[in-house]
C-alpha cells in the first residue's frame, strides 16, 4: 500500500492450528455438519447441524487453487491497484467502495462471476472502471498483481494473504444472524481485516472467520452508504408507481434451501419446502392486504431455490432484473418502503439505520434451529420487532404499522446502538483510512 495502515497488526504468535490454517490447510474448511443437532454420548451439543452445505472442491480444483496461491506469493503487486468481487456482481458494498476508492485514485478492477454484467456495473459505477471474467486469464493475473483485494465470498480458494497483498472480507451481511464458518463446523475465512458494525459483530466475525478480533475493525459496513444515501422517494415512485401513496412493506425472507450452481444447500432440518409459509397461507396474507389496502413486495434472496410463484393482487415478488431496470440495487431500494419484513437474514441489522419498523416472520425457526442454526439465541428475544410464526400473527404485526403504531420503537433504537457504532454514510471511507489509502486533496 502506498502509507502506512492505520489498522492493528494482528499480534505475531500463532498456534500450530492457527499457523495450519493460515497455510489455508483448515480440514474442516468444506467439511459439512454432522446431521443432527443431538450430542452424542460424551460430547457438547453444536449450533444447528442438520443443515446441508455445498460439498468440497474437487481434488483437482484444490491443486489448481494451491497452485495459484504458491504464485501470488511471489508475483510482485502494483502500488495503487485493487480488485473488487462480489458472488452476485452487482453488490452495494463493492459498488460502494468502488465510488471511494476511484475517488482516492486507485486503478480498480471488478471480477465478474457473469461477464455479461459488465455492462450494468459499468453503469452503476460512478467513475470508470475495468471489469475482468473471475475464471479467465486476465482475471486471474488482475488477482496476482493487485495491491489489496475485496470480496463479499470466498475468492480463488480462500487462501491466506501474502505479505504483500491486503485482502478484505467486506461479506455481505453482519454476523449476528445465520451461522456460518466455524460455528457451522467448517472452516474459517482467511483474509487480511474483516470490517463490521460494533463489537458484537466483530466477536463473532473473529470467531466464525478463524482470525483475530485485531483484524475485525469496527468502521461501519460500506453497502449502508448506499442506502442511507439513497434516494427514497424517487425509488419509492419507480418501483411502486400508482401505489406510492400506500403502506408497503419490503419482505426479504432468507432462503431455506440454496442454489450454489449445479448444487443445492439445504439449511433447514424440516428439508425442501417452498419459502417459508405455504401458498395458503401467503393467501390469507394477500386478502388481507388488499382488503386494507396496503401492499407487500417480495425480493427473493439471489441464492433462493424457492420461487413464490402465485397469482397475488396485493402480494408483488419482484422479477429478476427489476431493479437494475429502474437503476436501483438493494440498498437504494430499501429506503423507499415503509417498513422491513424478514427473518434470519441479515438485512435488518442493516435496516436499523433507517429506523423503521421490522416485523419478522420466521414459522419455521424451530426447523432452522435444528437446520444451519442460529448464532444469537434465544433469537426471539433479540431481535427488534415482533416476533411471529404464523400468518395471524403476521397479520395482526403489520396491521399495526399500516395503522400507525410503532410499539417496537424504543427497543428498535437500543438495537441500533447495539448493533452499529456509527451511524452516517462513511464506512467505506474508514475502511479505507484505516487500509492507509489517502483521501483525495479538498
């Protein structure tokens, strides 16, 4: 990098574990759970376990990958460069440290799982900007040569860095939430700082990931200077049009059951199923809304097997690809609703900045428990809103937003202070103060 870091070092004594992981040696790195949450005789229960990951690597793909890492040991980096990547392309994060860093003269290169993206990140992006296919040669030799890398995944096998290379794990949701890593009974996450909200959240990165809490910085999360930029009421009028002028509520439900290319995750131990209420279900819920006039619009997480293919007159899944049509993303959209509905995803953590209502719906937890599980329990009592598992509960939850009510309100604001250190839109600007990269001359 071209100054110092700001950032603590991470302290030099390691273990003979913690020095076999960061030679990306982890035996349990794609180990999947056991299959059941039960302990056996003489052994201490586990989060979840009766969950299902994606399966390891292919023996091949593992040497090409270790291959890769001998040669970045020794390829000399270029001062000034860096890679961005995120698994779904266009991601608020990346696009949100892409702005800073062009800003602060840095050559920037996005690798794209999906080239033909490249375009609508072109678009997105508001400086110029390279973009590279992830599995191609140029791709790869941008990886090798940049001076830090940021990726919201697992990049090229998930190797330690070299000394020469500065890798963020910007994620893409804080960990409060969902197990994963080593929670999950898999490996860590090797990379150099992994940035979070509060402290809360760097315990749990520092202890999911494998790293040290001094490689956790508490600087914000740089996707929430998107939305907390956002255009609200031009969003709202984009994606709503004639029903601007009515209570609407975002639901984004995590996925159960997850699609990773040819393979299949399965995080719920009650196995396949179709979102998390049955079409019934989500009927009643529609009759209401119409009936009171308010309007529900579903965005399926990227990753979702389920569909919530149904014909709704108050209920609208969003299409692939709507967003970007109205030039929007996640996080510039979510401003433009009048509150949150949700589950174990992560996004509400997020929400909070917005300090608008969040009703979660979550039937299934029990399943999910017993499934991929839970990091902050009881969940029930953590979580700011109201809590529900059925449809009438549901109801009665956004009722009360449609007619006014915010009971949840106080407790909603201790979650905030609880769960974000600040408060603005600088994340990415702190990440990038603290990764010694200097601000541009006022």
């Amino acid at each position: 990098m071209s100054s110092p870091q700001a950032f603590p070092q991470e302290p030099s004594q390691a273990s003979p574990q913690d020095r076999s992981d960061a030679r990306g040696e982890d035996r349990g790195e794609d180990r999947a759970p056991r299959a059941s949450a039960e302990p056996a005789a003489g052994r201490f229960p586990r989060t979840g376990g009766g969950g299902s990951p994606p399966s390891a690597a292919s023996v091949p793909r593992r040497l090409v990958l270790r291959g890769l890492d001998l040669v970045n040991r020794v390829v000399p980096k270029t001062p000034g460069t860096m890679v961005l990547h995120s698994s779904v392309d266009v991601e608020d994060g990346v696009l949100a440290v892409l702005e800073e860093a062009s800003a602060r003269g840095q050559r920037v290169t996005v690798l794209l799982e999906d080239p033909r993206r490249a375009e609508l990140v072109r678009r997105f992006a508001s400086a110029p900007v390279r973009t590279l296919p992830r599995h191609s040669l140029r791709g790869r030799l941008a990886f090798l040569t940049a001076a830090c890398v940021m990726t919201t995944g697992r990049l090229y096998g998930s190797r330690t860095p070299p000394p020469s290379q500065v890798v963020v794990a910007l994620w893409h949701g804080e960990p409060p939430t969902k197990a994963t890593g080593r929670f999950e009974g898999r490996g860590g996450l090797r990379c150099t700082y992994a940035p979070v909200c509060s402290t809360v959240g760097r315990a749990y990165r520092a202890a999911e990931f494998g790293i040290s809490p001094l490689q956790v910085p508490v600087v914000g999360a740089p996707r929430n200077d998107r939305m907390l930029r956002a255009d609200a009421a031009g969003a709202r009028a984009a994606l709503l049009g004639e029903d601007a002028h009515r209570t609407t509520f975002l639901w984004m439900p995590s996925y159960r059951v997850g699609r990773y290319g040819a393979q299949r995750r399965l995080d719920t131990a009650a196995g396949e199923q179709e979102g998390p209420f049955p079409d019934r279900d989500l009927r009643r819920l529609d009759a209401h809304l119409e009936r009171v006039g308010a309007r529900v619009v579903l965005k399926v997480h990227p990753r979702d097997a389920a569909t919530f293919a149904g014909s709704y007159r108050a209920i609208r899944v969003l299409p692939p690809g709507e967003l970007e049509r109205h030039g929007l993303t996640v996080y510039t959209a979510a401003p433009a609703f009048d509150a949150l509905i949700t589950d174990m995803s992560s996004i509400w953590v997020d929400y909070l900045l917005l300090d608008k209502p969040i009703v979660y719906a979550f039937p299934d937890v029990g399943d999910y428990r017993a499934g991929r599980g839970l990091n902050l329990e009881p969940y029930e009592d953590w979580v700011p809103g109201p809590f529900t598992t059925d449809v009438d509960q549901l109801v009665a939850a956004l009722q009360d937003v449609v007619d006014g009510r915010d009971p949840m309100a106080e407790e909603r604001a201790r979650a905030r202070r609880r769960f974000h250190e600040h408060h603005d839109d600088r994340s990415a600007a702190r990440l990038l103060d603290g990764l010694g990269i200097p601000a541009p001359p006022r």
